[in-house]
C-alpha cells in the first residue's frame, strides 16, 4: 500500500455537562486526509483544500504533528517519508472539532499505510498531540469519537482510558454554526479556574444522569442533565443569540441544548428528525432575521468514527 485516503467526522464534545471528557461523532461532515509514501524521508504538507488559514508548514500543522508523534513510536524507524493532502470541511474555531477531524484522519490513513501496527485506540493519543497543538491542550474530547465513532467517554486521562457509550437509536441533533469564530485557546482561556463545590456537586450529578440517561434511553434524564454550569456561563457570553437559541429549542421539543466544544456552534438533542428539522429552520431564520449567517447541520450519531475511503 503506498497511499491511503481517510475521512474523519466532526464531533460534538463537552456534551452540556461534560466538559473535556464526552463527545459523539456526527455524520457526513468532517475533514478528509490522503497519505502518500514518498522516497523522500520526512513529512510534507502538498496541499491543504478548503481552508487557507491553516499552516502547511509540518511542524505547525496537527496532521503531521500528529502522524510524527505515531512514528516516533514505531519500533522500527521508517526511511522513506510520507505527503499529505488535507480537505478541510470542518471550519476552523467552529467548535466542531476540526483541529481533532484533521488529526484523527492523519493518524488513521498513517497506520493502515503502516499495516496498522496500532489498534484505533492506540491512535488516540498521537492525535491528541495534535490538539495540544491546536488548543494548547491534549484534549480527547473530539479525536476520541472522531476516531472510534458513537458517543466516547474519557473516564481517565492518565492513563488515557475511553469508555464507548451506549445511546438511544433515535438520537438526532441539530447543530448550528454561527459565523464569528471563536478559537479553543481563547475559550479555554475566558474559563474560571477554580468552581465551588456547589457547582462541582451539579455538574457531576448531571455527567452521571447524562450517562445514565443515555444507556437508559431515557430521553427526559437526557435532557435534564445536558445543563453546563462550568463552561457555559462563561463561554455562552462569546456566541450571538444563544438565549434565543435555548428558548427556541425548549419550545420546540428539544430534549436540550448547549454549547459545542468550545463554540460559536450549539446543539440541540432530539428523538426524532422532524424536531431536529423544525428546529433547524427555526434556528436558520433566527440568525438570518438578525443578520447573522450560519450553517445547520442535522445528524444521527456516527457509529462508524473514521473511514477508510481508498
Ligand atoms: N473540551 C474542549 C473545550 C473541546 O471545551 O475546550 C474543544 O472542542
């Protein structure tokens, strides 16, 4: 195998409650990254489609962070280098994950060029060095579930243990993006420090009803314990119309909502497609009578994480 081309789906992490450790992948949108193995030793950026404001050079681009930091750890060094061409969908400061769907495409189209020497698993880390790089810290909250696919948990960060977590079939979101963008690094740095117990206590009890709810499929304890009381009272201030954008989805059946990773994008939890379409166009309409133009996706959770299209 001397190429390999890989799509990886964007992610919603946080999930309400949990911050840094749940995500799920979504379908259809995402970054795709081809590999190439080249006679010339070392990594090369050939092209990056889709975006022009992302690095190309190999030490400042989070697939070639990543894929180094996978080779550093093959037991037997390799002499021939590798190329790669990166289509962004995923925008940058969307809070979509795009840092995380470049990273994790990277990684798994190296290792099945490699003849997976590592397990999906394995690869995580590597793409988490491209996060620290993106955001300043290895988060596994995106390259988790853009990875494996589903609805992830990091139960632990050291040692780095994920959980895959069951989920209702009938599980749809709506995500919605905001055009004004917001970057992980300043978002994690408008963040409190330290929270009281009071708000450590809410937050836990609604990460164990979200889990709880989730394999439970009980829709209403899903939607109860979505509500963030770490990042979103900080964060929620950076993103336009976002009390509207609650109101609207409470109003229309929408199990919650809340932040995407570190925003401007929100998602709304639903269990059904005709909710998530009707809060779609309701949600498109808001932003476009203020002015504002966005996008909206609506999606089932990917089961599959990434894929091997060539
Ligand atoms: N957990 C990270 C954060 C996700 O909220 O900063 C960034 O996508």
């Amino acid at each position: 195998m001397k190429k390999c081309t890989v799509f990886a789906p964007a992610t919603v992490a946080n999930v309400g409650s949990g911050f840094d450790v749940l995500g799920f992948a979504l379908c259809d949108v995402g970054d795709t990254v081809h590999v190439k193995k080249s006679s010339t030793p070392g990594l090369v950026i050939e092209s990056i489609i889709g975006a022009n404001n992302i690095p190309s050079d190999p030490v400042k681009n989070v697939c070639t962070v990543a894929a180094q930091a996978l080779l550093d750890c093959l037991e037997e060094k390799q002499e021939n280098g590798y190329s790669f061409i990166i289509t962004k969908e995923v925008a940058a400061g969307s809070g979509l994950g795009s840092s995380a769907s470049s990273s994790a495409a990277a990684v798994v189209a190296l290792n099945e060029l490699l003849g997976s020497p590592f397990s999906r698993h394995d690869l995580i880390p590597f793409a988490m060095k491209g996060e620290a790089l993106a955001s300043g810290a290895e988060h596994a909250d995106n390259v988790a579930p853009s990875i494996l696919g589903g609805f992830t948990l990091i139960q632990s960060y050291e040692p780095l243990r994920v959980v895959n977590l069951h989920y209702p079939e009938e599980l749809v979101v709506t995500v919605v993006h905001p055009h004004v963008e917001v970057k992980t690094v300043d978002s994690k740095r408008i963040l409190k420090q330290n929270i009281s117990l009071k708000t450590a206590i809410t937050q836990w009890a609604n990460v164990g009803g979200l889990v709880a709810g989730l394999a439970q499929e009980n829709f209403e304890l899903i939607g109860h314990s979505l509500h963030d009381v770490v990042a979103e009272p900080t964060r929620s201030m950076l993103i336009p119309m976002y009390e509207q954008v609650k109101i609207i989805s409470r109003e229309m059946g929408g199990l919650g909502c809340s932040i995407s990773g570190s925003g401007p994008s929100i998602f709304v939890l639903t269990d059904s497609m005709e909710k998530a379409k009707n809060i779609a166009d309701s949600l498109e309409s808001l932003y476009m009578n203020n002015f504002i133009s966005c996008d909206v996706y609506l999606s089932k959770i990917n089961k599959m994480g990434c894929q091997v299209i060539q």
